[in-house]
C-alpha cells in the first residue's frame, strides 16, 4: 500500500470537513417534512475526484470523527459511539463505500466520458442504499424493536429520497467531469 503524502492528507481532510458541512448545513435548517442531505453528493464527489482510497478514507475520517464523539452528524445525537445503533448509521458506511466504487469505476481514466461518469455515480447510490437500508432494517426491527417489513423499508426510506439522491449524482459526475477537465493534477491523483 502507497503511503499517503502531505497532498494525500490535506485532500482527505478537505473532503472530510466538506461532509462535515453538508451534515450541519441542514441540522441547522430543520423542519423539513422529507430529510435532505448532501452526503451522498459529498461522497460521490470524493471518489469521482480523489479515487477509490483517497475517496473512502475521507469519507472514513468523517464518520470516524463522528463516532469518537465530535458532533459532526446531521440527527440526533449528532456523534458519539452511540450513532452506531443509529437506525441511519448504515447509509454512513454506504458513504464510505459508495467514495470506493465510485473512485474503482473511474479509476485509469483520464477523461471519463458521460457514459462511465453516469454508471460510476449510479453504482455509488446503489451502494449507498443497498448498506444503509439492511442496516436500517435491522436496527428498526431487532434493536428498536418496531415491526416493519422489506416492502415498508422501501416505500419509507427510498422512494421519497431516490429521486433526490439520482439528481445529486448527475450534479456530482458533471462537476467530477469539470473539475477533472481542469485540473489534471486530480486526475492523476485519481489514477
């Protein structure tokens, strides 16, 4: 495994206080019938610019941090090892890992063209969603302790938000697309 460089390092944390951000961005708006949230489009971003390992690992750090106890999550309780049996706490391993696919499909092309850009975001999605969702059917079940079946899971925690989560990829992959178009350092970096 390469070791990070001074770069390595000061890209993660932009990336990771970027998710910090996104997450107390929209704690402080409240109220919203329909939860918002700019994670995904964080996560996405950080695997289209950084790659598969720079990628996760800042996604990592910031769920990290928030698991140590700094209050960088969006909903109660906002950090703490507590978050863990959060019934939300999966789709922030799916962030994590969501950064990682995206970085693997883009990863060794120089200039991605809209087709692989669009199945990069999308996988990343797919991703968040197919962790973030057993997770909260677990823990919504077996440790909360309220009955809802598969079916229910879905028709709750993903239709409202799919729409919004395939907008904020497409916003994602065209600002991957720009970014790398002018800054061929990160393309590099990405490879």
């Amino acid at each position: 495994m390469n070791k990070l460089t001074p770069r390595d390092m000061v890209l993660m944390a932009m990336f990771a206080s970027l998710a910090v951000v996104a997450a107390l961005l929209f704690r402080f708006l409240g109220g919203m019938i329909v939860p918002f949230s700019l994670l995904p489009f964080v996560a996405l971003l950080a695997g289209g610019l950084l790659g598969a390992r720079l990628g996760a690992l800042s996604m990592g750090i910031y769920v990290l941090m928030g698991v140590l106890g700094i209050p960088v999550f969006e909903k109660p309780p906002f950090g703490g090892p507590a978050y863990l049996l959060s019934p939300t706490f999966g789709f922030l391993l799916g962030f994590i890992s969501a950064a990682f696919v995206t970085g693997l499909i883009l990863q060794g092309q120089r200039d991605a063209g809209p087709v692989r850009l669009s199945m990069a975001m999308l996988v990343g999605v797919v991703t968040i969603y197919a962790i973030g969702l057993p997770y909260l059917y677990v823990i919504l079940n077996y440790y909360v302790g309220k009955s809802f079946d598969a079916l229910q899971i879905v028709m709750l925690f993903f239709v409202p938000f799919i729409g919004f989560d395939l907008i904020k990829a497409l916003a994602a992959g065209a600002l991957v697309r720009m970014v790398g178009v002018r800054l061929p350092a990160l393309k590099e970096q990405r490879d």
